[in-house]
C-alpha cells in the first residue's frame, strides 16, 4: 500500500496534522518545536509548492500546444472549445444557484452579532469589469505574460499558436514534434517533483496543524460546517454521479480515480499547482484523451471554479446577516452576477476566493470588520474548496471526452 503515491500523500497529510497538532496544545512553550521547527516546515512546503508552480506555465503552454495539434481538425478544436467552455459556465452558474438556495433556506448568520470582531484591511476594491478581463486576455508582452503567470494570456497564446500549427499542416510536423517532446520531458519533470508529494505535503499539513488555533472559528461553527458540507457534498455526490449519468464511469470508480488529487489539492490549495495531478488522473487514470486534457486542464484551474462560488455564495449571505446588513431582495441580481463574475476571476491560487469576498463585502456596502472573519477561516476552507474545483475540472473534461468519442470513431473510420 506504501508503493501507492496516493497512499503516501494521505499518510504525510494525517502525519502532519497529527505532529503539527501535537507541537500546538502540548509542545508551545519549546522554541525549538513551536518556532524552528515550523519555520523549517514552512519553508520545505514552499520550496515544494515553488517547485510545482515553476512548472505550471511551461506545462501549461506546451499541453495546450499538443492538444490543439493532436485534434483531427480545427473544426473539432472550435467543437471542443465550445462545448468546455459552456460545461465550465454551466458547472458554476449551478454552483452559485444551489449556494444561493442554501443560503435562503438556512439564512447563515441570522441572529449573531458580530460587530465587535477586530478590523481587517480589504487591498481590493473593484469588481472585475468583464469586458476589461477579455481585452486583457490579448498580452501586448509575450515575456511578462510567462513571467507573470497569466493564465489567461498564456492559454490565448497557446491557443493561437496551436492553431496556427494545425492549419499548416505537414510543413510544422517538425516544430509539432519539438513540442510533443517538450510535453513528455514536462510531464517527466512533473513524475520526480511528485514523487517528493508526500514529503511536501507532510510539510504543509504540519505548519497547519501547529499555527491554526482552532478558537478562531468557534463561535462561526455554523458558517464552516455549512461551506464544507456544501463542498463535500459536490466533490463525493454530484460530480460522480453527473459523471456516471454521462458517461460509462461508475460514481464509485470516479471517486476511487480522483482520490490522489482530492488530497494532493487539500494540501497545496491551489488549483493551478494541481494542474499536473489532475492531467495524470484524467489521462492516466480515467482514459480521457490528451487533446481534451490538454486543452481543458489548464482552462479550467483558471475559469471553472464550482468550489469558489460556494464559497463566495454563502459567505457573503453570513456576514451580512451576523453584521445586521441582510441583502435585499433588489440586490440579490446583481449579487448573483457579480459571484460569476468573481468565481472566474479568482485564479487558481491559494487565497483567492478570501480576496473576491473582500472585493464583494466592500462592493456590497458591507461593514469592512467582516472580512476578518473571512481571513481567520479562510485556509481550512480554501483546502476543501480547492479540492471541489479539481475534481470539478475532472468531471466536466470526462463528460467532454465521452461526447466527443463519437467524432473520434467517425474520423478514424
């Protein structure tokens, strides 16, 4: 069981927590276990995270390459561009609405006076213009682009360039299997960085475990309990089992294949350094082509985003009902909109839907105080909702994959 990579990530997860627990509550008072020995830990799961995400755009860029160049033509490319796209709108636009229906049935919140919680800083303040997000998805600097990590502009680069290749046909054969070499050394690199996962994880389980004070959501239990059920709920029930609606894979085979990058994805909390384990799950484990792996993958660590509109959803209903500001019945369009808006924008970055509610408490006219309730559970639910998102992005592609069988069987005929 130890040789199983999933079986050793669970193990360094549970071992860190257990540790980081244990350095907590009974070993505080020691300098050397409190303070030395959680900076070391911190700065393993940084070198760790570092090393994922160094890997990230290049990954990125060349799969997205490789995947527009292996489609049988470019009409199957605007097919299968269409059809992840509107499954990635529709996935959240469900997300929001069930979070909403949530939120108006059980009213989170209601009857608690929170005024008195310490003030918190909000850097954001501007809603995401949507027409601003798609003029600045064209870079006017290739360079800062890559150096930046835009996922955006480096996936719109990629498209165009895979695209182009496609079009020109046996003149780039070379250039095609330049890049399809660069995506087997890419996918080497990320085979020896994920052999040092449990290592990795085991480090950021433990500095959870000994800095998180568990006081700090005491008096919100209600709040945390709703999100994470909410997002167990869709990551254990509604995705394997659209899944298995959709498609020959069963609920339960779905979930036994995701299980590596459901704890892999708790413990980095950022869909974009999980971008390496969800292509392996899909590809390797789910028998997903690696057109619709490579083009959807990364697509959807930056836009499909299930686990941050519940979460922006049903926070925002909370601290306006516990700050005696509850959302009107005038607002609630707008409110709806601007989640979707958000949900997309927030980028697969650990932290990200914490920045979208500040933006949203201070568009909404809500008391600033609120967000640091936010910021204080933000990493326990940012760890599960993370997990939502990926296996969110497993989901949809797998569907995408099975409506796309049929062409493939056309096309080789």
């Amino acid at each position: 069981m130890m040789k199983s990579l999933s079986a050793r990530i669970f193990t360094g997860l549970f071992l860190g927590v257990i540790l980081g627990s244990i350095v907590q509550f009974a070993l505080a008072d020691v300098a050397f276990f409190s303070d030395t020995l959680v900076n070391i830990a911190s700065g393993i799961g940084t070198m760790f995270v570092n090393m994922i995400m160094m890997l990230v755009v290049p990954l990125v860029f060349v799969s997205i390459v490789c995947g527009v160049c292996e489609l049988q033509d470019l009409k199957s490319f605007g097919r299968l561009g269409g059809k992840t796209f509107g499954f990635y709108i529709i996935n959240t636009v469900v997300a929001i609405l069930a979070a909403f229906a949530v939120a108006m049935l059980i009213e989170p919140g209601k009857g608690v006076d929170m005024t008195s919680s310490d003030t918190a800083v909000i850097t954001a303040t501007e809603l995401p213009n949507l027409v601003s997000l798609i003029v600045s998805i064209v870079p006017n600097n290739p360079f800062s682009a890559f150096t930046s990590g835009n996922m955006l502009q480096v996936i719109f680069m990629a498209l165009l360039l895979g695209g182009v290749m496609k079009s020109m046909g046996a003149v780039v054969d070379g250039a095609v299997k330049g890049f399809q070499t660069a995506n087997k050394i890419m996918m080497r690199l990320i085979s020896v960085v994920m052999n040092l996962a449990p290592i990795g994880v085991f480090a950021l389980m433990f500095k959870l475990g000994a800095t998180l004070a568990p006081e700090t959501f005491v008096s919100v239990v209600e709040y945390l309990v709703l999100i994470l059920s909410l997002l167990l709920l869709w990551i254990f029930v509604v995705y394997p089992y659209s899944v298995s609606l959709f498609t020959q894979v069963s609920a339960k085979t779905f979930r036994e294949k995701t299980q590596e990058q459901i704890l892999f994805s708790l413990s980095t909390a950022s869909s974009n350094a999980t971008i390496p384990v969800t292509m392996r799950t899909l590809t390797d484990k789910l028998g997903v082509s690696k057109a619709v792996a490579g083009f959807g993958v990364p697509l959807g660590a930056t836009m499909n985003m299930g686990g941050v509109s519940i979460y922006i959803t049903i926070a925002i209903f909370f601290v306006a009902n516990a700050f005696g500001v509850p959302i009107s019945g005038d607002q609630i369009p707008a409110l709806l909109f601007s989640v979707f808006l958000l949900s997309v924008g927030a980028g697969g970055v650990p932290g990200g839907g914490m920045v979208m509610i500040g933006v949203l408490i201070h568009q909404m006219g809500l008391p600033v105080e609120a967000f640091a309730i936010v910021a204080a559970l933000d990493r326990i639910i940012d760890m599960v909702l993370t997990s939502c998102n990926v296996v969110g992005d497993t989901a949809v592609l797998t569907i995408v994959d099975q409506t796309e069988a049929p062409h493939r069987i056309e096309h080789s005929a």
